[in-house]
C-alpha cells in the first residue's frame, strides 16, 4: 500500500479512529494488526522473513538482558548475523553473484551459483536497522528488553515508517506504545498538516520530477549535456521530495495518534557544507551509522589517519546499503571523499589560521550552499544512474555542456514551478523562522486558503499514475 | 466529555475545509471545462476533433504509431474519400476503442483502419494510465466510463473532483486556446517525423514472454464488433517497425486469431522489407518519418482497395 494512494488515506482514517475509540490497552494489538495489512498489502508472503527477525531479536534482546560476558556477546551477534543475513540473501546474492560470474568469467570459468529468483522485500533495509539497533541498545545497556512480544514486533513494524523510516532507537519509540495518548486536536490537526506537506512534495514535486529524470536517466545516449545537466538537478529536488515527503507523511501519521517520530530531514539543500548537509539528510540513518559503526570503529577517538579511514568506510557502507549495485558503492565513496576532504581542509585552514576572501557574510554563505549543492548533484549522478558505465557517460555528456535541452512545456512549467514553491516554503523556514506563517497563521482565512491551495495544487499538478517512493527498493 | 468535544470541533474544520474545497474544484472544474473545449491546436484540441467533430469517410485509430503513418491525403487520392487519423501519442488499444465508440454513436465512417502494435494486449502494472487523456470526457459520455474505471480501483471516487480529470493539463490549455491552429503540425491528425535514424537495425532473436491481459483481448474484439454491427469495412493493420524481430509476439498471434475469427483482414508490414532495416525511413526505430510514412500509406491503401473494395 503506497502512501499517495486512495487505499491508505481510507486506511489511515479507519485505523485513526479505531485507535482512539478503542481503550488503552488494546490499542497495540490494532496498530500491530494493521500494520501487519499495511505490510502484506505489499507480498503478504515476506511477512514471515520479518516474523523471523522478529523472534530472533526478540528472544537475543532477552537473552542478552539475562547474560553476562561472552554469552552476552553471543547472543548480540546472533541477532546481528539473523539480521545480516537476511539482507545477505535477499538484498545481496545476487549482486555478489554477478561479481562473482564476472570474476569467473574473466578467468574463463563459469560460475556454478545459481541465481536467486527473489524480490527485494519492501523496506527491508530499514526496519532491518531498526531491528539491530533494538538489540544493540539492549546489549550496551541503554535499553532494557522488552518482554511484551507484540509489542516488540509492534516497535518493528510500526506502519507509519515501516517501508522508508525514520529509523527509530528503541529509547525513542518502545515506551510510547505503553504511553496513553489522549485525542488532542492541536496535535492531530499539526500531524494532518504535516502529512498535507508531505502528499505536496511527494507527488507535486518529487513524481513530476520523476517524468523528466526518468526519460533523461533511462536513455542518457539519446540525451545532450545540457539535458542530463537538468535532470540531475532535478533528481537532486526529486529524492529530496521523495523521501522527505514520505518521511513527513510517516510522522504526521504517528503524531496523529500521538507517537513522536525523530525528524529526517531538516531542508538539506542549504547546507553549507558536506558535513552539514549530512546532518540534514536522512538524518535517522546518518545518526544509525554514526552511533553503531562509526563509534564502534573507534570515532574520533582514534589517530587522524584511522578516522578519516573510519569516516570513508562508513560512506562506503552507507552506499551499500542504498542498493546492491557499483553505483551505490561509488556514490557512497564519493560522499566520504567528500566528507574527508573538506575536514582535512577545515583542520589546515585552523592549523595555519588561514582567511579564506570572501568566505564569509552573505556571499559567502551563498556560494558555499551552491558549492555543496554542485558537489552533492554530482553523486547523485552515480545514485540515479543504471549503471556504472551509463554515469560516466553521463558525466563525459555533461562535460561537454552542449546539445539542445529535451524539454516540452508543460513538463518544463510544472518541473520548474514546483522547484520554486519549494524553495520558497523552505527558504522562509529557513532564514524567517517565526516570522509570518501560512499554515500557522492566527487568521483561518488564511490557514484555511493554504491548506486549499495545496490541496489544489495536488489535484492540479499532482501524479496520481505509476509513482512509486524511490526509497522502496533500499 | 472533553474527547467528544475535540473530535466535534476537529469534524467541524473538516467539514468546513472539504466544503470549501468542493465549492472551488467546482467552480475551478468549470472553468477548466469551459476553456479546455475552447482549445484551437494540441493533443487535446485533436481528440476533442476525434471524439466530437470528426465525419471524414477513412478514420485511423491507433497510437503514436498510428499518428505518425498513416497520411490521411493519400488515402483521401486512393480512394477518393475523406480521411482523419485520430491516432494519439502514447495511447493505445483501450485510447482507440473509446474515440471509436464516441465516433460511432453519431456517425459512420466508410472505412476504419486499426493500427496495432507489439506487445499491445500486454499485461502490466500501469498499464492503463494512458487513459488520463480521456478523463475530461468521462462526465459526459457514459459509452467510455466502463473503460475509463479501469484506470484503478478508486477511479470513480477521484473523479468526484471536477479538477481530477484536467490534471497537469492548465499550461497546455492555456497554450492552446491561443495557439493559432495553423501553428500545429498537425495534418487532419498525421503528425509528420522528419529525422533519420542513426544506428544499424538490430536482429532481436529473444523477448520474455509476457502475459496477455484479457480485458485488452476483450476489448479488442468488441471494438472490431462496433465497426462490423455498423456495416463499416474495417481492418487492422501492424505497420512496420525498424529492427527485425525473429520471435512471434503474443499480441500480434491474438490479433491475427480474432481478425480470422471475426473475417476481418490483418495486415501485417511490421518486418516488411520495404521499410525495416531502412535507416532513411524511421525517426526512431518505432516511428516512419514522413517520407516514408507517405510511401507506407499508398502501399497500405493500394492493398486495402483491393481487400476491401
């Protein structure tokens, strides 16, 4: 069940209301049902891979809880490699495989694995995650195990960010499904706005942007530079969208009922800098990695080379898990690049005390929001791109910056109108923070006239056909 | 206590949100209908043409592959009638059944050519999206809302909104209320290709087989019966395509066994030597380019007159 589709918007009302007409104390085993309908919407058969973690992390957060020494390792690294493992074989196998046939094939052999004819299960990356960072937390002592086995099963599956996040620590979530959480209009009315935002960006910007990307991305050979340029910028505006549209859908729907998710994404694209911009970005993974293997590789609390050998590594692990492909893998280096890059130039810069002209005030600013802007259209050109060989072509097109720009009006007008009312809303959530607001006016006239408007702007501009949230297939 | 008054005060915002929205998707609705019927050139422009206006002799229905090959002025010579192609870009079997089933309540054409193309009868996700082009006639023309309720389960709950069926359409209706006719490069619904392609044809020995989706197959088959109930000639026609294809397509052994069942004549140029292979006669390897199109159209017509008439 998609989020920008009839079903769950009926969905979502029945189980809301079921929610609060129903007492305290059976409110789990609802969310826990309907979120198990909202995941078999998908293939209702996968639903046993995830009831299979389920019991495995549930038991290993037990058994951790109740053992001491070795043994409590043990039992940790059982939930870690049920949980690998699964992506292994479903995510992986046959990315492996491939390298393998090359491999073999270059040598002049051929492989003997077979292939694996599976699909990836939806979300699996993410409450995979989730799920490790339940036993994890319970292993390190920060988190006592739960003991209520629905209502693990429920941290897991909770259907909100089931497919797509946020990824949730268990210190964040378990104890809210034991909370009572009164109907309060004032929160049910800020979480509809929410999800109103979100349907906005996921299918006004992200899904209008997907027509010119795809057909750009698709087929780069019948494509110039100056289209493929445009198309990466807009692919930069349609993830963007995508997955925080679906990330606002997410929280809106759980602060509804009254569950407070962590927040993803805080407007990226006007960061200043790499490293700022990945504290904007998918901000619930970034904190996962920096929390359970870039910590655990020794932090910053190792000699400079061996962080900035750690940071890369992490990237590189970040890329992997986007997607079982090479161009996944180069995006993820690139960033860490990226990333080492700019700290070894901040740590000279404070070493040798250096002005940088021009580096600072407004100008200033504003070149390096685009600088990081450039940098991070460039990787998502390995994101976005089929294949390693189709990105380089890509980039060789690019760099010749000629051609006519593939473009038919109204494509180009809704494209490019759905960017600027972008831009506009964040940049004035951005720079004029509580200054005046629409959907938060005092005035209804106005409140009301927004929530229309955007309302409008679905109906008008929004694709209802074929859309899928790209982050799905992670 | 509290509890129901918050919940009757959040039904009240509701309420008066939705009535508010209601009031204006349907004033917005009206205006859109009023301006979208005014067009003068466009996609959208020829298939109101198609739907409503159109009384030419030789009607041509298909997709883009239709649009693109057959020149209503040849036939009109060959034959000494009048002719529009209705042909639209990126609509198909279920696009063509419903322009021919709004053609046929008011008028009967003499002749009717049915372009079809491989893998047409195709299961697939999505399948049916191309029949947006059609939403904004749903209100007014029920012989095509069974068709259009396939488009997804909810279909007819969207299109309580009367904006729904001009989505992503007001820059293009604005355009072309006044965008001169004249302007298009439309000719009675040929739209003429003018490039060449520039890589080798390609032998595709193996496609994945693909299963047929029934309700296309149905289809089909009523819309063939449409035309013969009236006593017009029809026939279908596969036109070329530019690579070689070794494989049998299911689409096209499902036409070739209806059109048999039904006594209607298939013709099939889709590896016709004449054109395949030819990097001079396609824009890409799926459209004729206009030269080529106008020499595919007496060919086709030449063996039309002599099966039909």
């Amino acid at each position: 069940m998609l989020f920008n589709s009839i079903e769950f918007v009926i969905f979502f009302i029945i189980v809301t209301s079921l929610y609060f007409a129903l007492e305290h104390k059976y409110r789990w085993f609802l969310l826990l049902a309907a979120s198990c309908y909202f995941y078999m919407a998908f293939v209702p058969v996968y639903i046993l891979i995830l009831g299979f973690t389920i019991v495995i992390d549930y038991y290993a957060g037990i058994l951790i809880e109740q053992s001491e020494g070795k043994k409590r390792k043990s039992w940790l690294i059982v939930s870690l490699i049920a949980n690998i493992g699964v992506l292994a074989v479903f995510k992986y196998y046959n990315f492996l495989n491939d390298n393998l046939t090359f491999l073999l094939g270059q040598a002049g052999k051929e492989n003997p694995v077979p292939y694996l004819s599976i699909l990836l299960p939806i979300g699996l990356s993410f409450h995979t995650f989730q799920a490790m960072s339940y036993t994890i937390e319970v292993y390190r002592g920060h988190q006592k195990a739960e003991r209520n086995f629905g209502i693990y099963a429920l941290y897991v599956m909770f259907y909100p960010q089931l497919v797509a996040g946020p990824i949730e620590r268990p210190q964040n979530l378990l104890f809210q499904f034991y909370a009572k959480h009164s109907f309060e209009i004032n929160r049910v009315i800020s979480g509809l706005k929410l999800m109103l935002w979100g349907f906005f960006k996921k299918l006004v910007v992200a899904d209008r942007l997907a027509t010119y990307v795809d057909a750009a991305y698709n087929y780069p050979e019948n494509h110039s530079g100056i289209t493929l340029i445009v198309a990466t910028v807009f692919f930069a505006f349609q993830i963007y969208c995508d997955f925080s549209g679906y990330s606002d859908i997410a929280i809106g729907a759980a602060r509804v009922m009254g569950f407070d998710l962590m927040k993803n994404f805080n407007r990226p694209y006007f960061a200043s800098s790499i490293s700022e911009f990945w504290k904007r970005w998918h901000i619930s993974l970034s904190t996962w990695f920096k929390d359970y293997l870039y910590i655990s590789l020794g932090g910053n609390r190792v000699a400079v080379p061996r962080m900035y050998f750690n940071l890369f590594i992490v990237f590189l692990i970040s890329g992997l898990w986007h997607g079982a492909n090479w161009t996944y893998v180069i995006w993820g280096a690139l960033n860490g690049f990226y990333l080492v890059a700019a700290i070894m130039r901040d740590r000279f810069i404070a070493k040798y005390k250096l002005e940088i002209p021009g580096s600072k005030g407004a100008a200033g600013k504003s070149f390096n929001i685009l600088f990081t802007f450039v940098l991070i259209c460039f990787s998502w050109i390995f994101f976005r791109a089929s294949n390693v060989s189709d990105a380089f072509l890509i980039i060789r097109k690019m760099a010749s910056f000629d051609g006519p720009l593939y473009s038919t009006y109204p494509t180009m007008f809704f494209c490019l109108l759905s960017i600027i009312m972008l831009l506009a809303v964040e940049a004035k959530q951005e720079y004029f923070k509580g200054s005046f607001s629409f959907m938060n006016n005092r005035n209804p006239v106005i409140r009301y006239s927004t929530y229309i408007f955007l309302l409008l702007m679905i109906l008008l501009m929004g694709v209802f056909d074929g859309g899928q949230f790209i982050y799905f297939q992670f | 206590m509290k509890f129901n008054s918050s919940i009757m005060v959040l039904l009240k915002k509701l309420f008066i949100l939705f009535f508010l929205l209601l009031v204006i998707d349907f004033a917005a609705g009206a205006v859109l209908k009023y301006f979208f019927y005014r067009q003068k050139s466009g996609l959208d422009y020829q298939t109101i043409y198609s739907m409503k206006k159109s009384r030419e002799d030789i009607l041509f229905f298909g997709s883009s592959r239709a649009s693109h090959h057959y020149v209503p002025s040849v036939f009109s010579d060959e034959f000494n009638m009048s002719a529009y192609n209705t042909g639209r870009d990126g609509n198909f079997i279920l696009y063509g059944y419903s322009v021919a089933k709004s053609v046929l309540a008011r008028h009967t054409p003499k002749l009717a050519v049915i372009d079809i193309s491989r893998k047409e009868f195709q299961r697939k996700e999505g399948g049916y999206d191309y029949l947006s082009s059609l939403l904004p006639f749903y209100e007014d023309n029920n012989g095509i809302r069974d068709i259009l309720n396939q488009r997804s389960r909810f279909e007819r709950v969207k299109l309580f909104s009367r904006i729904y069926p001009y989505n992503s359409l007001f820059p293009v209706i604005a355009l072309n209320v006044v965008r001169d006719k004249s302007k298009s490069a439309n000719i009675n619904g040929f739209i003429p290709l003018f490039r060449s392609i520039d890589r080798p044809m390609k032998t595709i020995e193996t496609e994945p087989a693909y299963e047929l989706d029934t309700f296309l197959v149905d289809a089909f088959r009523q819309y063939l019966r449409a035309f013969k109930e009236k006593g017009i000639p029809v026939a279908v026609v596969c036109s070329p395509y530019y690579d070689k294809y070794v494989m049998k397509d299911a689409t096209i052994d499902s036409v070739n066994e209806i059109c048999s069942q039904e006594a209607i004549p298939f013709l099939d140029y889709s590896q016709d030597p004449r054109f395949s292979g030819h990097q001079s006669k396609f824009d890409d390897f799926h459209h004729l380019n206009e030269e080529a199109a106008r020499e595919f159209s007496k060919v086709c017509s030449d063996s039309l007159k002599k099966i039909l008439f």
